[in-house]
C-alpha cells in the first residue's frame, strides 16, 4: 500500500490532466519523419537535430510503429506509463533503503504528489515522463549496487542513458557513477569494464551526432544558450515554483526531519554506507536545482525544476513509522489538503516573466479538456494554418511567412533552389503547429531557431521569455527561401550574401549539403568549431564580419524598398 497507493495517484492524476502542447508537436513531427523513412529530421533535405530528448524520440517512434496510431497520443500515454513506473520505483528503492521495515510513512512523495505541476508534466508529450522513470530506476539502482557491488556493468549502462533522456541529465550520470565507484571499489579492471560499458552509448551517439548534425548537442540547446548565466531570472523562475504551492514549508519540515531519520540509517548495519546513498540524490537535486536557476530557468512554470525536486526528495519517500514521523505526516498532510484545495499556480504570465501554465493555456487554445491529439491542436483557427491551407491548394511554390504574431502573413515566391524538393515553405511562431499544418514533404521554418541551424546561432536580441531569445529576423528567411529581386531590401541583399561567405555558408553545408563520408567527416571534424559559431543577428553586421568583400550597394530606390 506504501508503494501502490501514491503509484495510483500519479497515475490518475496525470491522466486527468493529460495533453500535448506545442513543444510535444516538435517531437511527433520528427516522430513521423523516421517512420517515413525520411531519418530524425524536422524537414526532408535538412539535417537538424530538433529532439532535446534523444532517447524519447526513438522510444516514442519504436511505440508508434507498431500501433499506427497518432504519435501525439502515444507520446502522452507513454508519458505516463513511465513516470508513474518511475515513482513505483523510486518509492521501491527507499523502501530498501531502509531494510523494508514493516511500518512507513509516505513524507518526501506527498510532497510531489498535490503539487499542480507534477500533475501536468505527467504528460505534456515531452520527455519529462521518461525522465522520472529513469531517476526512479537509477535510485533503486543506486540502493541495490551501492550495498551488494552486483552488476556493476549493467548499472553503468543504465547511468550512461542519462545524456540520453535530457543533456543535462548528464550532472546525475556523473554524480551517481562517481558515488557508486567510490562505494564498490572495483578493481582497475572491471572498472574500467564498467566505465567502457556506460560510455559506449552516449560516445557513439555523439559521435552519430556530430557526423549527421554537424554540431556537439541537440540544436536547442545553442538556441536556448545552455552555458548562460542569468541569475535574476533563474531566481525569478524558482521562486514562481516554490511561491505558489509554498514548498518552503514542506521542505523546511523534510529538512528538521533529516537529523532523527539519518541517526535511524547510521545505526543499521551498513549505516554509513546507507547514508552516503541517501546523500547522493539530495546533494545531485541540489546541483540540478542550482544549474536551472543559474542558466534562467524557463517559460514552463515549475517543468526544469520538478527533476531537482524528485531528487532531493528521494531519500524521503517513505520513511520509517515513528512517533516523529507520524507527526510530520499529519502536518504534511494539511499542507497537501491546502495545495489541492487553494494555492495553485497562476493561469497567466505577469507580463514581466512569461512563464506559463501550459497546460491551462493548451485547453484553453484548443477547447478541449484532453488536447492529445495532432488533430486538436491542428484544428485551431489561426491565421497562418488558413493560409497555408488556401496556398496549398492554389498550388503556387510558394513561401509563408509569419510577418506579425497571428495578425500578417505575406507570401512569397519560392526560390529555384528549394523547388525540385518542395512546393512550399512556411514560417511562423509555434514550430509545433507549423510541423502539423505543413506536410511532411513541405518546409516549416523555424522562426526561434530550435530547427533552424541560422537562427539558433545567431546572437540572442530579446530577453523575455526563457527559450525565445533568437527570433530570427526576416530578412534572413527572405534570403534563403525566395530568388533575388529588384525590391530587395539592403537587409535581405546583405543575408543573400553573407549566406554565401565563410563559416555560415558551410553551417548552410553542414545540414543541407548530401551525407558523403567526405561531408560526414567534415561534420565531425568541424563539430567543435561549429557549436562555438555565433552569427550577429543583423544581416548586415554579419555579412561585414563574415565576407571578405562586400555586396554592391544598393541604389537609392532600392534602399527604400520595404522588406
């Protein structure tokens, strides 16, 4: 019941509050690429690594294959299915922590379980459900491993997936082996069995990734600037998770408790061992924590830091019946009556922070309670959608692009070199929504830079909303997407050129190019180099710092042309 009943919780839960959002759109449209048999790319032609979650986007398509059924609704069921397998673990894991005792109390769980967030990213159709599950197997791992020395290869293997399930998993991976290392001892030979066992993954992965992509990490991660230090945001963001719900009381309870509990797992047996174990996740949580809020957070509200919570919670999941503890659990428990009955996040940003309740605003956009399928979220009245089924079936080449959030699209012809592989293109501010308006065949450009190589490593112009620093200007898509013309403006001539000079014309190359060995090994040669790339997101900027040789000035009546 300590195990079943919280496992049951999460379960209904999400289901009651099962979705997708656009975010989860990017993914299934990768999703149906592979099964296509087009490879893991956004658009047919253009090698782009769209899938922060590498592993969730093979597993979502191994998932699909088989069923035929819409991958937005197997990414969501399958979301779930993992991350309710994930607390059964975790909670299975604390449980032996502590020697299975016969009577325990369910403390650090009830803290995840009536916050509206978990609830949430039970689903969403990203890989946050395969993230639980992986922290929730990885600990009970850690438990078993770190007392018995068993299975140490197979143990490293499954820390190595870290990187896998999300880049910044990788802090857990590295923490976790070293921890397990230091605990097991094991000689130089089968360690570095092991070592070469939990490497062998992730290595050839990168090694796959910088050879098909061109660049060291999932393209996201450039356009979202992962190295960034922005603390007033990042704090901002954390506090907009804490201050709903008022974490601060259940932790500060959790963290009284921590004193009595680790005196209880000093005294068994193997005590100092149990409570180097017991430190691990807490001390990993802590690290994650820190690393969200240093790099500023995002525009989910409360998604990045729910893995930091579930870590530090863990050693506390269940702990053993005492009088202590049953007091805590009786104030936890009117903490948690106040958390499902009042204190709820905001269901709108407060026009300084743009962090969302996504959720709330996907149901809301679409109409529907359960918005799990392309289907709903194609069916959404905008503009853009309309339009590019009107082009479509007026049967022009052309290319759409979004001029003004839902209120002006223009379309232009489309340019000589993107025509033999397709009729159309389009550009506008949900890559998602793009991906399930145009077909698979046709371009959806990417207007914040996660699938487009240009506009991921341009500079970052705005800083609003976590994510959203790089709209790519649209001269820029101008430039690559229709033929020269008389009424280009300087702006688009300057892109026209610098898409032609140095190392942004070999970006351009590195995607788009055909993969020979030769273009391959370009790739991974270059990787290092490329990842580091940052282009000014003014075309005229970069073209004066990227072409040795200016373009011919534009005339006068040419220089008043509109964009």
């Amino acid at each position: 019941m300590a195990v079943g009943l919280p496992t049951l919780w999460i379960l209904v839960a999400g289901w009651n509050h099962r979705w997708i959002g656009d975010d989860g759109l990017i993914y299934t449209r990768v999703v149906r690429q592979i099964l296509a048999g087009n490879g893991p790319v956004y658009n047919i032609g253009e090698r782009v690594e769209t899938s922060t979650g590498t592993l969730w986007q093979w597993l979502v398509a191994a998932a699909t294959l088989p069923t035929g059924m819409d991958p937005a609704t197997v990414a969501v069921c399958l979301g779930l299915g993992l991350c309710t397998a994930g607390f059964a673990l975790a909670l299975l894991g604390t449980l032996a922590l502590y020697g299975r005792p016969a009577r325990v109390v369910p403390l650090g769980v009830l803290v995840l379980l009536p916050v509206q967030a978990m609830w949430d990213y039970a689903t969403s159709g990203l890989e946050t459900g395969l993230a639980f599950c992986w922290l929730g197997a990885t600990w009970w791992t850690l438990v078993h491993v770190g007392r018995t020395g068993r299975h140490l290869a197979w143990t490293a293997v499954l820390l190595g997936l870290g990187p896998l399930v999300r880049p910044d998993l990788a802090l857990v991976t590295g923490l976790y082996a070293a921890v397990l290392f230091a605990l097991v001892r094991p000689g130089w030979r089968r360690g570095l069995s092991a070592l070469a066992a939990g490497l062998a993954l992730p290595v050839g992965y990168e090694i796959f990734r910088a050879g098909y992509y061109g660049i060291l990490v999932p393209l996201p991660a450039i356009t979202k600037e992962a190295s960034w230090t922005l603390w007033d945001r990042g704090l901002y963001y954390l506090a907009d998770f804490v201050t709903p719900y008022h974490l601060w009381l259940p932790l500060v309870l959790l963290g009284a408790l921590a004193v009595p509990v680790a005196a209880a797992l000093r005294e068994a047996p193997d005590g100092r061992r149990a409570l180097i174990i017991a430190a691990t996740p807490v001390a990993t949580g802590l690290a994650s924590a820190l690393f969200v809020t240093k790099v500023g957070g995002d525009f989910m509200h409360g998604r990045m830091l729910l893995p930091a919570l579930f870590l530090v919670l863990l050693p506390g999941f269940l702990v053993p019946l005492t009088r202590i503890t049953a007091s805590a659990l009786t104030a936890l428990a009117v903490w948690a009556g106040a958390c499902l009955l009042i204190w709820r996040p905001p269901y709108k940003n407060d026009g300084v922070s743009f962090i969302l309740d996504e959720h709330a605003g996907y149901v809301g956009a679409t109409g529907q309670q359960h918005p799990v399928t392309q289907a709903a979220h194609a069916g959404r009245g905008f503009l853009f959608a309309r339009e590019v089924r009107r082009l479509r079936a007026e049967g022009e080449p052309v290319v759409l692009i979004e001029m003004n959030y839902d209120r002006e699209v223009r379309a232009f012809p489309l340019s000589a070199q993107h025509r033999p592989a397709a009729r159309f293109a389009g550009m506008e501010a949900r890559l998602g929504h793009a991906g399930v308006a145009i077909p698979l065949d046709e371009i959806a450009v990417d207007y914040l830079g996660l699938s487009n190589p240009l506009g991921a490593h341009t500079q970052p112009t705005v800083f609003k909303k976590a994510g959203h620093e790089k709209p790519i200007k649209r001269s820029w898509v101008i430039a690559d997407y229709t033929d020269p013309a008389a009424t280009d403006s300087p702006a688009v001539r300057a892109a026209r050129h610098a898409l032609t000079c140095g190392a942004i014309a070999e970006l351009q190359d590195s995607v788009r190019a055909p993969l020979t060995p030769g273009r391959f090994w370009q790739n991974l040669t270059g990787a290092w180099e490329r990842t580091r790339l940052r282009i000014p997101a003014d075309p005229v900027a970069a073209e004066r710092e990227f072409c040795v040789k200016p373009a011919p000035a534009a005339t006068a009546a040419e220089a008043a042309a509109v964009r």
